[in-house]
C-alpha cells in the first residue's frame, strides 16, 4: 500500500531516507519546483492531505504549498467531511482556483453560501460531487448551472430539498454533462428530466434510484435522446416494461442498468434488454418479483459481458435457471441469489462454473446446507464477499470450509445461521485474516473465547455485528476494544453488557461512527459519558431500552458527539425535556431521534424539534 505524507513524522523525509538518515521532510519539499509539488501531492493521494495538512511544519514548506495550491486541479473534501464549513469551503475555492473537480460529499454542514463560493471562485470546474450535502437548495445548484458552464459530471445524490427548478437550470446551462446523480432526491418530477433529456445530451452516466415521482414518460425522453448512455439507475416503482423497453431499444451502449425495486417490470422488459443490449456487464433486478425463469434464460443468452447479477427478492426464480447463468456467465464476478427456493443443485453450479466470482450473496437461501457452500469454498477461492444470512440449515462444516479455501475474505456474514458454534467463528479467525467485516447477529451460540480469538486474530475488523450473541460478556467486548482499534461499527445489544464493556471501546475505539447499545439494560451513564468524551466521529448511536440512561447522560452526549445525525433513545423512560434542549442546541447534524416510550418527554418539546429544528421525531 502506498504509504501517505501523514504517516510521515516531522523527522523523516516523505518516500526514501531511512531511519538512520533523519531529515526536515518540510525543508526538502519547499525546495521542489511548484508544479513537481503538486504532481507528489496527486500521487501520493488526496492533494490537501500534503498541501495543507503539512503547512505547519515550516514557514518554507506553508510558502510553497500556498504557491502549489493555486495551481491544483483535483481538491477532495471528504476526509473531512465532518468538520468541512462554509468557511473552510470559501477558504480552498479562494486559493484553488484553477480546480476542475471538487469533491464535498457527505459535507453536510456546509449551505447554499459554500456552494455560490464555488461557483464564484471556479470557472472552469468541470466535476462536482455535493452528494448528501442536505442543507443544499435549489439556490445553490443554480449558481452552479449560471457559473460553471464546463460541468461534465454534477452529483446531487440524496440533496432533498433540490426541485424541479436546479435540475431544469442544470440542463439548461450544463450542455456539455456527461453525468447525473440525482438517486434519491425525492421532489424531482418528469419535468425536470425530460428537460434533462433535451439539454443534455451527451449524457453517459444518469441515476434516478429513488426518484419516486419519475414515471414513464421521463425514461422514455432520456432513452430517446440520449443515446450515449452507458450506465443508468432507475430503481422505483413507478417505472414499468414501456420504460424498459424503451431504453433497451434506444441505449444499445448500456452496460450498468439498475432496475432494483422496479416491481412493476416483467419477463418482456428483461427480454427486450436481453435483446438489444449486448455490451450490458451489471443489471440489478433486486426485488422485482415479477420476473421468471424465462427472462433470465434469455438474459444468459443474450448478455454474454455480465459480470455483475442481482436477483435479491425475485421469488419466482429457481434452481433451473441458476444453472443456466452459471453455465452461461462464466465471468461473472457478482452474484446475488437471495430467494427461497434456491438449493445446493445451483449453488454447486455456480461454484463449478464461475471461478471469478469475488461476492456471492446466498441471504435467505434457507433451502441450501453445508454441501452447497463447501462447494463454493472450493470452487471459488478469489471470493471476498460471503453473504450467508438465514441460511439456517448452514452449520460448522460449511464455515470451516470457507476459512480453508476462501483466504481472500474480507467480509462475511453468517447473521441468523443459528447453528454456527464457536468452532466455525475460531476457523474464521484463524484463517481469514483480511477480514474487515464480520456479522454474527442473532449467533446465538458464540461466546467470549471465540470473540477474544476474533480480536487477536482479525486487527482490520471495522464493522462487527455480535448482535442478540446473549452469551457474549463484558471480556469479550474489552478484548475487540484493545485488538481491533479500526473499527468504526460495531453493534453489541445483548443483556450482559456493562459500562466496564462500552467504556473500553470507547477509550479503543475512537474512529466509531455507529455504535448499537440496543437492550443494554445494564449499562449507565457512565458509559454514554465515556462515549460523549472518546468518540467524536459518532454518528449514529442506539441506546434503546437502555433504561438506566438520565438526562446527564444525554446532556454529555450533546456536547461531546456533535456529528450525530440518528439518536434512539426508544424506553430511556428517566430522560426529561432537558435533553430535547440540549440535542438541539448541541447536534446540529441530527436528523432522527427516537422518543418512543420515553414518558416524560412532553408533546411541545418534541414539535419545537421537528418545527423550529427539522428533525424527525419518532415516539
């Protein structure tokens, strides 16, 4: 892995003296050209993280990176996504004026004032990514659309107070885009794309996932005229086979189609895609539950460049048509086959058949056993990928197979498989030390010698899920808290633990966003105070039917978290009015809040949330 400027110390140069030869990295880099500067910085990652993140260590270097970041091209924002503010975003569009891309996703605090900022100081931006940037308003992207006419790629992605207006002004101003996100921005209507179709032509990339007042009649304008088009997302339920049909008629160079959750479609839109779009390498039918054996027989047919299939949720599949794709799509690299009524016969297929497979998604195949997955621990070792969730014939066997064979593994999970004992979590531990993922939600087998086995052996875990593990004590959770110091979810929710458990992750643990308390009935407010001090990234906290939790335990969580943005404190029934004070005044990323059961909570504290600060209050 290439090594970044912020592993460096101050005493050692960045990329080759040894420990022997110590040196003012600074000092070496203020004496690089300027332009020479800025290609380290590009290639050694994120720009910023050299150009200003190193300023401090000398007058010379500060000198040179100020010099180097007029001339940056590329200024990505996420790494501090947390903290990013208007005024952070005002202070880098002033001095990095020649940029062409600039990245502020998930920079939720910052307005509609950092977005004028940047069409004011960047002409010729030509990529810009605002996804999930929440307070943005059509105000903002029309400054964009008036400014930066050279705009080829614009993410909108889950910006929901964006109308109709800032994407009729984007098609009208934006000729030259090539790329659209606009999954999940909910107010968006036919209007608005259809007038995307017309000034937009060039467009090769459009996303439209959760759109869901789009029917029809915008897909038909986009597949119409834009015929470009290689990748496109639809995923809602208005949309039926004409829209379909449409597209694969229209768009023969498509080669993503998402189609998830479009549960109107039948067998004749997938055949008409089968049909038309021979370069198509991922289609996403998940949840479409009108689609048969028959269309994908023809897709297998038809597609020979899949490399990607989802059929989560397509009920009326079956084992026979399994073993078609496996026989057809060799090079598939994706598969999801979540549904009930697939067995070993295609599963062995698979594994046999489809030796690049990489993830494989089995969730919900309660018919399969031990056979089926061995199969793939064999047939399938550069899997990285294992879903296996209620698979509840699965046992031991099955899991010690795939620690053996699949020692790629980064992510597996085995929630529900309730015959999974601590013989098949050791196997894990041992053999898969890639691991960076592991759900054992509802395990309810497992104990701590398995979960101190998975802390010494599994150091890269970042999400683990011991979920309703009832057997799991405070030593476990004090051993994943001193051996997996990356973790940044991590779920517990079971009976057994205290505040010695949760006050050692959150001394450990200081990267966690997620953190689930769920039914932590013993824990105090000790605990949430330790969290409130340790874990300034915490993002979403459950501490639901914690009922020892008082308001001073909130009042903590206000002041020390405030990247909150979903809190459930659902029968934290001591809590009073004091905390809806103190979560407004102190999170101001909150989004949700659960006050379900909590009695004292009156019905005026929680309007003044949801009115004056637009929060979702659920109780």
């Amino acid at each position: 892995m290439t090594r970044t400027p912020e592993e460096h110390g101050p005493g050692t140069a960045v990329g080759g003296f040894g420990e022997e030869d110590p040196v003012d990295g600074s000092v070496i880099l203020a004496n690089f050209p300027v332009e020479l500067l800025v290609i380290l910085a590009e290639t050694l990652g994120n720009p910023l993280a050299l150009l200003v993140s190193k300023a401090h260590l000398s007058k010379a270097f500060r000198a040179a990176a100020c010099a180097a970041q007029a001339t940056l091209k590329h200024a990505d924002l996420r790494e501090w996504s947390r903290t990013v503010d208007d005024a952070v975003v005002a202070a880098v569009v002033s001095k990095c004026t020649q940029l062409s891309a600039l990245n502020l996703e998930r920079c939720r605090k910052i307005t509609d004032a950092a977005v004028a900022a940047v069409a004011s100081w960047c002409k010729k931006l030509t990529s810009l990514n605002l996804g999930r940037c929440s307070k943005i308003t059509d105000a903002a992207v029309l400054a964009i659309a008036s400014e930066c006419k050279q705009l080829t790629s614009l993410d909108l992605s889950f910006c929901e107070k964006i109308t109709d207006a800032a994407v009729v002004a984007v098609a009208s101003e934006c000729k030259q885009l090539t790329t659209l996100h606009l999954g999940g921005c909910s107010n968006i209507t036919d209007a608005a794309v259809v007038a995307v179709a017309f000034g937009c032509k060039q467009l090769t990339t459009l996303n439209l996932g959760g759109c869901s007042m789009i029917t029809d009649a915008a897909v038909v304008a986009i597949a119409s005229e834009c015929k470009q088009l290689t990748s496109l997302s639809l995923g809602c339920g208005n949309i039926t086979d004409v829209a379909v049909v449409a597209v694969a008629s229209e768009c023969k160079q498509l080669m993503t189609l998402d189609l998830s959750h479009c549960d109107k479609i039948t067998d004749a839109a997938v055949v008409a895609v089968a049909s038309e779009c021979k370069q198509l390498m991922t289609l996403d039918l998940s949840h479409c539950d009108k689609i048969t054996d028959a269309a994908v027989v023809v897709l297998a047919s038809g597609c020979k460049q899949l490399t990607t299939l989802d059929l989560d949720g397509c009920s009326n599949i079956t084992d026979a048509v399994v073993l078609v794709v496996a026989s057809g799509c060799k090079q598939l690299t994706s598969l999801s086959l979540g549904c009930g009524n697939i067995t070993d016969v295609a599963v062995v297929a698979v594994a046999s058949e489809c030796k690049q497979l990489m993830t494989l998604d089995l969730s919900y195949c309660d018919k399969i056993t031990d056979a089926a997955v061995v199969a793939v621990a064999s047939g399938c070792k550069q899997l990285t990928t294992l879903h296996l969730r209620d698979c509840s014939k699965i046992t031991d066997a099955a899991v010690v197979a795939v620690a053996s064979g699949c020692k790629q593994l980064t992510s597996l999970h085995l929630s529900f498989c309730r015959k999974i004992t601590d013989a098949a979590v050791a196997a894990v531990a041992s053999g898969c030390k890639q691991l960076t993922t592991l759900n054992l939600d509802g395990c309810s087998n497992i104990t701590d010698s398995v979960v101190l086995a998975v802390a010494s052996g599994c150091k890269k875990l970042t999400t683990l899920n011991l979920f309703g593990c009832g057997k799991i004590t405070d030593a476990a959770v004090v051993a994943v808290a001193s051996g997996c110091k990356q973790l940044t979810w991590l779920s517990l929710g079971c009976g057994n633990i205290t505040d010695v458990a949760v006050v050692a992750v959150a001394s450990g643990c200081k990267q966690l966003t997620t953190l689930n308390l769920f039914n932590c009935s013993k824990i105090t407010d000790a605990a949430v105070v330790a969290v409130a001090s340790e874990c300034k990234q915490l993002m979403t906290f459950d501490l639901s039917y914690c009922d020892k939790i008082t308001d001073a335990a909130v009042v903590a969580l206000a002041s020390g978290c405030k990247q909150l943005t979903t809190l459930d404190l659902d029968g934290c029934d001591k809590i009073t009015d004091a905390v809806v004070v103190a979560l407004a005044s102190g999170c101001k990323q909150l989004t949700m809040l659960n006050l379900r059961g909590c009695s004292n909570i009156t019905d005026a504290a929680k309007a003044t949330l949801q009115q004056d600060h637009r929060i979702y209050v659920e109780s």
